[in-house]
C-alpha cells in the first residue's frame, strides 16, 4: 500500500502532482491510501510516493475542471476517486461521456454540491463593519461553508467589493483582501468575527424589502437557504413577523388563482431530444430553472449573484421577455422585482392584463455590470452574451408554449428575433414567428424611466401602454376562439 498524505485540503495542483507520480511508478488505485488532511492519518504504515511535475498521460479538459471543483468537496473519498477515474481514463479517454458509471456519477455530484456551497456562499455572506480607532473601516464575515468552497469563491468577492478591505472566515481556512491582493489564513470561530455593527440596519431594511412569500417558501422548501445560514444574517431575527404577515398574502394569493380558470393547454410530455446542459438533464421547466444555475455558456455567470430564470404560470399563454436581471433582481433571483417591474407592472395592470397569468422571463439571464465603488452599474449585454443566453429561453418557449410573446426593448427583440432590432421600426404590429406564436415588440419599462423630461415621459408611457393593448386584444382574442 503507498500512502499519499496532502498538505492542503483543496488544492487540486497538489493532488494533481502526487497523482502523475502514482501514474508515473504505475500504481494501480486500489493500492494508494490517499490522506485526507483532516482525517486520521497513519491509518497505513507505507512510503510516500515522490511527486510527478511531468504530465504522464492524458485526459479530457472537462475532467480537469470538474475535478477542480468537486477536489473541494467535503467527502473524504474525494482524492480517491479522482485518481481512480485519472487511472482509468487511461484506457479509456471518452468514460466521462458514461453517465451510467458510477465513478462517473459521483464526481459530477461532488462539484456540482461544491458549486452549490459556493453560490450560497456568495449569497449569504454578510460582512460586518469594524472600525478602528484611527478611523479605518473593515469588513468581516462568518461563514460555515459544507465543503471547502472558500478559495474558489472569493475571487467573487474581490470583484464585488474591491474596493473594501475585508475577510472572510471559515472553520477552515479565511480569506483577507487588503484592497490590492488576496491573501489566507487559517480557519477561524464565529466569535472573531463581530456580531454587530452600524450597517445592520440596512440589512434588516433591505431584506424586509425585498421579502417575498413565495421565495421564502421555495427557499425553505429547498434548503436553499437553511436554517444553518440563519442564524448569521442579521435579518433573521425579522423572519418570523414577516413569515406571519406573508402567509396570509399568499393565501389570498392562492385563493385568487384557484379561482382562475383551468389552462386550456395539453399537458404534453418534454421533448426527449432537448441537449442535457453539463450534468442535467433537462426535460421540464423545472429542470432548466435549476440547470441555469451552472450555466457556464458565456462569462457572466462569474460576476452575477445567481442566474435569474423566468417566473409565472407553467403554461402561461402570455410571456414578457426583458432583458436581462437589474441589480435587485440580481439579489433576489427573481425577475422585474426592481424598479423596471413596477413600471411593468402598472401598465400590464392599468391595460387590463391578468398579471397572475404572465410569465415573464429574460433574453439574459446573469445581470452584467460594471462595479464602480459600491455601485454596481448596468452593462447591455452584447450579440454574444445575448446568443449565449439564448438556450435557456428557447427552453422557457419550448416548456411554457406561450402563443403571445412581447419583446420588452432591443435586446430581447434581437434575442428573439436573431438579428438587430430597432423598436420604433418593428413595434404596433404583431410578428408571426416560425412556430407560430405571435410577437409584438416595445420598449423596455426601464426605458421610460430614464426619460427625463416630464412630458416625453408621459408620451412614452402612453405608447407603452398603447402597445401593451395590442397584447391584452390579441390575448382575448385567442381566450374567445378556444
Ligand atoms: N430589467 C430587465 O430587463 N429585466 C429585469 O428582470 C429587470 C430589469
């Protein structure tokens, strides 16, 4: 038996180098004890094994980066694994395209539960603010990651906040920007970090505000966000008024839409031939709603919270396609949250549209901007970006099957559409799209709101709600033909 004892817990350089020496002497999986930092070493009395630098063999780039990944998982199984399937993929290079093995199996798993943990990560970490006496502010954040999910996330956080100086700690390991590089340190207890500072206000604000039943249910539903994570967030100790006053909204909501009537569409069975994206397969609207969240199909997943997918009834008759999420959608994971839905939502309201039975989606579906201090500003995603993207509302249109779509702005007609589009050319009349569905294009709301004269203002938001007439007419159009 040779023994491998790593040093660090998730550097998959290291395992990377141990490995080619294992490969290199010819020493077959079932032969190495690989020891996990953590775990009880000395179980094996052998050798160490030397290093290899020289890469031995070969094997597919999507090994290597879901290796990096799933190397960070907590499993203690994991050096194991990898350096089986590095032996085996020796003799057979195409083995990660078996989805049946179960080696194979098992390292999609670990990284995509890494990729879970970090995105929470990104999601729940809260940093506090200390101030020194020489009137220095820094920011710190508790945080209790499942896997060893630090390192790869805080590269995120260098982006969001570069211009802070902050840490991050784990129990196993912190992470320290100063402002110019990004350091670690060991793991920490929750105690050094402070519990309370001046901006906590404005967590308890914001999150107050941005609230919303339906989210906490799936949330809670989900785990997304466990109760674990709780008990970090400043705002949780407001939950539990806002769940009370949230359960009696949401019964009022479902009693509004029980009293809706039944969706006239046939249920049909998912189309077998829709391509799996990475690891899922995807052959319903829910599928693709938690696929996008590893969408790697263009570069903006890397600095957006979360990927935004569309919401609204399964089989909406009506869909609303902006163009891609805002800040706050951003943070919330839901779409037109922000100040562009309001405007939506009281025109779509004062039109006459039933609001509920909207779905209402976007042609991008990471929010792409430009940090400046603590601001983060809108970037329009480019033709790439926007064709990227367009996989996931082929999948929305696919799954929802809506027979009117309403391009809101440039972008989702060009989506849509696969070419530029100019709005005041292409909106007021319906198009008749390959499939069959009608599409009528208009501004994006947030277009309205960047109007600063008053009067063009309101011209504007007349012809946005002239448009969005054309839709309610067509849409009781088709209610009166069925
Ligand atoms: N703008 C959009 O296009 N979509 C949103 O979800 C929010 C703002």
């Amino acid at each position: 038996m040779h023994s491998v004892t790593l040093q660090a817990l998730n550097d998959f350089d290291e395992w990377r180098r141990a490995a080619r020496g294992l490969l290199q002497a010819g020493i077959v999986p079932e032969d190495v004890a690989w020891r996990d930092p953590l775990t009880e070493a000395g179980l094996f009395g052998a050798e160490d094994v030397a290093e290899g630098d020289r890469p031995v063999g070969s094997v597919p780039p999507a090994f290597i980066e879901l290796a990096r990944t799933a190397i960070a998982n907590a499993d203690p199984e994991r050096f194991a694994l990898l350096y089986r399937l590095l032996w085996r993929l020796q003799a057979d290079r195409s083995l990660l395209e078996v989805s049946s093995d179960p080696d194979v199996t098992r390292l999609v798993r670990l990284a995509s539960a890494v990729r879970r943990d970090s995105h929470k990560m990104k999601a729940f970490v809260r940093f506090r603010s200390i101030l020194d006496d020489s009137g220095l502010e820094r920011f710190a954040a508790w945080f209790e990651p499942e896997h060893y999910s630090l390192e790869m996330t805080a590269p995120f956080f260098v982006r969001r906040f570069d211009g802070m100086i902050w840490a991050i700690v784990t129990p196993y390991a912190s992470a320290f920007w100063d402002g110019e590089s990004l350091a670690s340190g060991p793991g920490g207890k929750k105690t050094d970090v402070p519990q309370e500072d001046a901006i906590e206000g404005d967590w308890k604000t914001y999150f107050s505000s941005i609230f919303n039943p339906a989210r906490l249910k799936v949330a809670m539903m989900k785990s997304e966000m466990p109760v674990k994570y709780w008990r970090n967030l400043p705002e949780a100790e407001l939950i539990a008024p806002l769940i009370r006053g949230a359960r009696e909204a949401e019964q009022e909501m479902i009693e509004r839409v029980a009293s809706l009537p039944p969706s006239r569409h046939v249920r049909k069975k998912a189309r077998e031939e829709i391509v799996p994206e990475a690891e899922t397969e995807i052959v319903s609207l829910a599928d693709a709603r938690a696929a996008v969240q590893g969408c790697r199909r263009c570069p903006l997943y890397e600095h957006a919270t979360q990927a935004v997918f569309g919401e609204g009834p399964k089989h909406a008759q009506v869909m609303f396609v902006g163009e891609q999420p805002g800040d706050q959608e951003d943070l919330a994971g839901k779409p037109f949250v922000g100040p562009a839905g309001k405007v939506l939502d009281a025109a779509v309201e004062k039109v006459g549209i039933d609001r509920s039975r909207v779905y209402v989606t976007n042609a991008v579906k990471h929010f792409k901007f430009e940090p400046r201090g603590k601001r983060r500003i809108h970037q329009k995603p480019d033709g790439g970006e926007i064709a990227a993207c367009k996989f996931w509302l082929n999948l929305e249109i696919e799954f929802v099957k809506p027979k009117v779509i309403v391009a809101l702005g440039a972008t989702a007609a060009q989506s849509l559409l696969g070419r530029s589009a100019t709005i005041s050319k292409l909106r007021g009349a319906p198009i008749t799209m390959d499939d069959g569905t009608t599409l009528y294009v208009t501004n994006h709301p947030s277009y309205l709101l960047r109007i600063p004269d008053r009067e063009k203002q309101a011209l504007e938001r007349e012809k946005f709600e002239a448009d969005l007439v054309l839709v309610r007419d067509a849409i009781e159009a088709l209610e009166a033909r069925h």
